[in-house]
C-alpha cells in the first residue's frame, strides 16, 4: 500500500497525539485504528463482548495480551479494506496499537513506510497513570495492574517483530519531549511525506477532516452506549475550515458534533477561521 505510512506502537507512547498533530499540519489523512473500534466488531458480526470485569479481571494478563494479538489479526481485513477505499486523496497516516510488525510487514511499500513507538514500563506507568485503569470495572486498581502488565507483554513482542524484519522502533522513556518525538516520526517519514500527495485545496482539506471527525463521533457513540454513560463524551473534533494546514481542535460534545452531522451543508469551524462558505 503505497499510500499508507504506518505509525504502530504501545499504549502511551504518544503516538496517538503525533499522528493527529502530523496529519493535520501536513494536511494529510488520519486513519486512527482506535477510532473504528466498534464499527470493526460490529462488521465482525458483533459477538457478545462481556461484563467489563470478565474483560479486564478474570483473564491473567498473559490471556489478555494473546487476546489483543488475536482481536488485531482478525480486523486485520476490515483495516486493509478499510485503507484500501482512502487510496484515493491524501497520503494516509494509519495509527494504531494493532499494527504490529508481523501483521503490517507485507503491505509495507519499504521498510521506510513504517515505524513503531514502544515506552519503557516505567514510562508508560507513568503516561498512562490513573487511565490504565479500564472503566466500569469492580476492581479499578487490579484492573489496570492488569492492563499494565499486558502492555508490557505487547511491548516486548512489537520489539521482538520489528528487529526480526528489520523495522524501525523508537523507544519511549520520557528523555524526548512530545514535540521532539513528533519531529523524529515525521523526520523519518519526510521523504514520503514530500513525494505526497497531500490535500490540494481547502475543500479537500475539508472533506478528510470531516471524515475524520463522524469516525470519532460514531465511536465515542458507542462506548458512551457500551459503558453506560450518563453524560455524553466531550472530544477536540479537528476545526472543518478550508485553511490549509489548520491544526485547530473545537472542543465538543458527541451530541453537539452530532447536531452538526444532521446538517450536511454544516461544519465545525473555529470562530477566527469562519467564511462565507460556513452558515
């Protein structure tokens, strides 16, 4: 997939940030794995997912991490479909904890197309901090031991993966601000990133944001349902103007982004970044 670079890589590593922040600099397409969640496991045909305390605290944390390793290999087909149907547009950014080297290696159009960020354990304790501890469990503190533990069994497999292909990894210990790591990651894509494409014009920069927005929405949509949230999610939907190179979050709930999907003709825009265009 020549179309695709891809940003892999465990939980609290930051690469979640990088990847929003690089695409919507550089106006290219996200495609965040987390941010199809539920769509993937409704398309695979929605199964039964059990109790949160039957998710995160009944399995050893060995059980967990091969879980996660099979949940990655079995939406392995709806992400590549899923990619597949953005080949046409900006150069796609996909991001995702499921990406493992093994998985990805063979749609790699080089080995320069991909990279993984793994944070040390005594990092990613200290990133994740109290949200390593799953939602709506009985037991929030075992529950994000638990969680803790599985990463650090994922972590050390994405490493194993990578030196066996030969894959580039940076690992995360803290000793490289934010900013520093989100300029190494676009440091070594920056040879893809300048052959493009990238949106040529406000409107598609527009349309890719929106795209990017109704997945997030759609999501968080279905975790409020799936937790049991009485109040709706709040999230930073990237800004829908037709400025090139806008990095502008407007901070929403999922029912307010909603109230603007049911209007086609409508966008979420800054207030400074307002046209003629925008009602």
């Amino acid at each position: 997939m020549d179309h695709v670079l891809w940003l892999g890589g465990g939980c609290g590593s930051g690469k979640s940030s990088i990847a929003r922040e690089l695409t919507h600099r550089l106006d290219l397409r996200l495609y965040a794995v987390d941010a199809h969640g539920y769509d993937h496991h409704r398309r695979l045909g929605g199964q039964d997912l059990g109790g949160h305390d039957e998710r995160w605290l009944l399995p050893t944390p060995e059980q967990l991490a091969d879980r996660f390793v099979r949940e990655s290999e079995e939406r392995l087909t709806l992400i590549f479909d899923d990619l597949t149907a953005m080949r046409e547009g900006p150069l796609v950014l996909a991001e995702g904890a499921q990406l493992f080297p093994e998985l990805v290696a063979a749609h790699l159009a080089s080995p320069g197309h991909g990279l993984w960020l793994v944070p040390t354990d005594e990092f990613q304790r200290r990133a994740l901090g109290q949200r390593a501890a799953p939602q709506a469990t009985s037991d929030a503190e075992r529950a994000g031991r638990n969680r803790l533990a599985r990463d650090s069994m994922l972590n050390a497999l994405i490493r194993r993966q990578a030196s066996d292909i030969g894959l580039t990894v940076i690992e995360v210990d803290g000793s490289r601000t934010l900013l520093e790591m989100m300029e190494a990651v676009q440091s070594h894509f920056a040879e893809h990133i300048a052959a493009g494409p990238r949106a040529r014009d406000g409107a598609e920069r527009r349309r890719i944001r929106r795209e990017e927005n109704e997945s997030v929405h759609s999501n968080l949509a279905s975790y409020q349902a799936d937790v049991g949230m009485a109040q709706a999610p709040i999230f930073d939907f990237a800004c829908e103007c037709v400025t090139l190179g806008c990095r502008e979050r407007v901070r929403l709930s999922i029912d307010e982004y909603g109230t603007t999907l049911a209007q086609p003709d409508r966008f979420v825009v800054v207030p400074d970044h307002l046209t003629e265009m925008d009602p």
